[in-house]
C-alpha cells in the first residue's frame, strides 16, 4: 500500500511542490462529474481531498469510487466530523483545530471518529489545523464557533504551529476558509514554513495560478485549490 504521508515527505525533501484539489460532495453537479474528473486528471493535481465543513449529502462513498475508476490520484478524507469517513478513500486528514478552543474540534470529533477508523484501512495523518482571518466570516469558523487567528499576529501563528509540531501533529494546515476574501498571507507562509520541519498545506482564499506559485515560492509544500476550481472547471487552463 502506497504511504502517503511518507510521500508527501519525500516530496519536501526534493523541493517537489503538491496540489490538492479540493471536493465538497454537497457541491457536485452529478451530471458533469464525469467532465469534472477528466479535467482533474489533466490538471497539475497531486491530490483530491474530499470533505467540507458540513456536508449534508449521502453520496460520499459513491463519489470516491466514482472517481478511483477514473483517476489514479490519491484520495485523502477533509472531514468536518465523524460522518465524513469512508473506507473507500486511501488516507484521511485526522485534523484538530489548534487555532479554536472548541474541545469538539480539538479533541471531541477526534474520540468519536476511532471506532470508525479502526473498521478501516486509511492511512490516517495527524493534521493541525489553523484558521487564519481571511476579511469574512467562512464555513469552518461558523460551523466549528470559533474565531480565526488574527492575520497581522504573525508571531502567535508561529507558536501555534509549533505547538502542532511538538502535540505530534505530520502536517500543519493553514487555513483561510473556503470562499475567503483574502488567502492567508505570503509572508505568515515564509515565517511559518522557516520554523516548523514538518510539511506546510496552505489554502483558501487563493482564486488563480499565480497564487498557487507565490505560495509556493512562500514555503507552501502543498497548496489546496477549492471553491476557485469549483467556479471554473478550466481553472488550470488558464
């Protein structure tokens, strides 16, 4: 079985940059997925993740299988709770939003999802999740009733991530929310990406290709692409 995580190290180590493209199932049009899944495999993407903040819709399981058959792409879990698991992906992100002081997102959901997680063969990497002030309120910071961490304090982000990387946390995400107003910011990416060993996935809030390169040049080893490439398919076209 492929090791994900240990990819994604490798990937560090050789400068090599990763994408991720972002799905929420409550927002796929089922009549174009099979277009949405060629234009993925024709894209730059390394990744899908698949999950949202609240996702209503029953179709998780089918949507991954939909997809395996017709991409190779690795398939990791961006779950917002316990009903977002499925054994049908290859990893699944065991976030915990470091940046919030809700037990339920630091550690509650995390309890709950382990009966579920033990059914299953996902590789399962431990992600601190920190939500960065973005310029309006998101999904994640209204579901989870916590504030994001203040854009300008570059330092305490800093210690947060730290914080991460000590607590055992593989990756550290910084987050501006999907349908951001602003993407979280080039020089939190640098002064983050310089402290911290472990990998650095940054998203939300980015809208073109080159916000993907200049967080990279940043420090970003993997940048997530989610509601942007939800408005427009040919995104990568560009």
């Amino acid at each position: 079985m492929i090791n994900i995580y240990n990819e994604i190290i490798q990937s560090k180590v050789e400068s090599q940059k990763l994408l991720a493209i972002l799905l929420d199932p409550d927002k796929i049009v089922w009549e174009n997925l099979e277009i949405l899944i060629s234009k993925i495999s024709h894209s730059p993407a390394t990744h899908i993740f698949i999950g949202g903040s609240l996702v209503l819709t029953t179709i998780l399981e089918e949507l991954i299988v939909q997809i395996k058959q017709n991409c190779d792409l690795p398939i990791i879990l961006f779950p917002g709770n316990p009903s977002q698991i499925s054994d049908k992906a290859d990893a699944i992100l065991f976030l915990s939003l470091i940046s919030g002081r809700n037990p339920d997102y630091l550690i509650e959901h995390q309890v709950n999802a382990v009966p579920i997680l033990k059914q299953t063969d996902l590789e399962i990497i431990s992600t601190g999740y920190i939500l960065i002030e973005s310029g309006n309120e998101t999904a994640v910071g209204r579901i989870s009733k916590t504030k994001p961490l203040d854009r300008n304090d570059i330092d305490y982000v800093i210690q947060t991530a730290q914080a991460g990387e000590m607590l055992g946390s593989k990756l550290i995400y910084l987050e501006a929310g999907s349908g951001a107003k602003h993407a979280v910011p080039f020089e939190m990416i640098k002064k983050v990406s310089q402290n911290i060993e472990i990998p650095l996935v940054v998203g939300g809030g980015i809208v073109d290709l080159q916000g993907i390169q200049k967080a990279y040049n940043a420090g970003a080893d993997l940048v997530v692409i989610g509601t942007a490439f939800e408005n427009d398919m040919n995104f990568f076209n560009q």
